[in-house]
C-alpha cells in the first residue's frame, strides 16, 4: 500500500481496498458522525469524544 496523495498521507478508507483484495471479509458499522470525527491537527485534540474518554462503547 502507497500514500496516493499530496501530503503522502495514508488513508484509513484505503485499507478497506486492500482486504477485500486479499480476500478477507469486510463488514460495515453504522455509527453516529461524533463518534467516527477524526482528529486532524492539534486543534482537534481538545475535543474528546465521551465515547473515548471513558472508554466505554456503544452495544
């Protein structure tokens, strides 16, 4: 797997691509937007997420 872009940045999505290929199983989740938000710079970081601050996850 190659960084296919600008910055050379490798991609969570791209992974997805990569398994299927190989042949295993892909499933997907439905969860809430504030659960999946990434953190993209240090701005980001001081929004935490009650999910992960606690640890605790959804059933």
């Amino acid at each position: 797997m190659e960084p296919d872009n600008s910055q050379g940045e490798y991609y969570l999505t791209d992974v997805v691509s990569v398994l299927v290929a190989a042949g295993h199983r892909v499933d997907a989740h439905l969860a809430a937007a504030e659960e999946t938000a990434g953190v993209n710079d240090r701005a980001n970081l001081p929004r935490p997420k009650p999910s992960c601050a606690t640890g605790r996850t959804r059933p």
